[in-house]
C-alpha cells in the first residue's frame, strides 16, 4: 500500500468515525486534528470522492527572478574549467571576460545544483571528467551540454589540494601550492 492510499484509508477512518459517533467534536479530539481540518476533508470527499482525500499535487514554484538556465549553464562551465576558486573570484573572472553575474547569483546556482562545498566541485568535475562529459558549446543548438548534475548530499572526506589542475585525458595533475593567493588587479 502506497503513501497516498494509507492518507487516504486514515482520512476516511476519520470521516467514518465522525458518523459512527454522531459527535464531530469527540471524532475531533480522538483522531487529533481541528474541526475546520475534518470539515474541509468532509467537503473533499463530498465534492471529489475518494481521490479528494489523497494529498495535492503541487508544482514547484517558478521564480521571476531565477537566474536564467542559459548563464546558469555558463557558471556551471566556468565551474568545471576551475573548481577551485570561490564564488566571489568566480563572479569577478566573468565579469572581466563581460557576463553580468554576481557572486549570489554564481552562489545560488551552486547550492541547488549540489555544488557549494569545494570538496563537492572537485568530485563533480571528477566524475563527468572521467566518463567523458564535459561541459562544451555546441555550434547548432548554441547550447551547454550536458545538464549540470545534482547531488543529494554534500561529499564528506579529505579535503583536496588548494590547486587541481586537470590534463587534456582528465587525469588529475594536482599541485599543492601554500604559497599567498594574490588577488586580480583592479
């Protein structure tokens, strides 16, 4: 038995306990929820049937001021190319190659594609490295592919070297520099 049936068996338990005790307010207290909670299940399943009693389905809302999926492919691009750097260096590199981004923007889109932790990018762009993929423009659809993955759950474990750097077969060719990070001319 799914989800959906057993809400919906315990939804009409509560609607056939209500008849049964002829006290809406007694069914009320013994099944724990509000008058006005099994009243609105009553006019569910006088209106719909069985089904109004199961959950809604609800979409997930579309934002309007989402970051667009075309620059949101590009930061995820920019991303593999060097997965190292923050955010906020990130955001300053495109900008000087001319993309309007900001570093909440580059943020965000990192947080919902599973990407926040430093240790989270360099496995991303290990494992699309090694099978292959890779983020790459293409001349007819003046695309990104693939699509960005997600992950589930952030990646625990040894922390990566300060710099990675990647050869053309997508063996890793890492550095460990301690040396002071100098920031960009302004």
């Amino acid at each position: 038995m799914t989800n959906r049936e057993q809400l919906i068996k315990a939804r009409l338990g509560i609607l056939a306990l209500g008849s049964e005790l002829k006290n809406i307010r007694r069914a009320c207290e013994l099944a724990g929820i509000s008058r006005s909670q099994f009243y609105a299940l009553k006019k569910a399943y006088q209106a719909y049937g069985k089904d109004g009693l199961g959950p809604k389905i609800r979409r997930t809302p579309n934002m309007p001021n989402r970051t667009p999926p075309s620059l949101e492919q590009l930061i995820l691009m920019n991303t593999q190319r060097n997965p190292s750097v923050s955010y906020i260096r990130l955001a300053e590199e495109m900008k000087a190659k001319g993309v309007d981004v900001t570093p909440s923007m580059i943020r965000y889109v990192w947080k919902r594609s599973g990407l926040s932790a430093r240790a989270a990018r360099f496995q991303w762009v290990k494992k699309y490295r090694t099978a292959g993929l890779m983020f790459e423009r293409s001349a007819a659809s003046n695309g990104l592919s693939p699509n960005p993955p997600s992950m589930a759950k952030p990646v625990t474990g040894m922390r990566p070297p300060r710099r990675m750097e990647f050869d053309d077969s997508g063996a890793s060719c890492s550095k460990a520099t301690d040396s002071v990070r100098t920031s960009p001319a302004t």
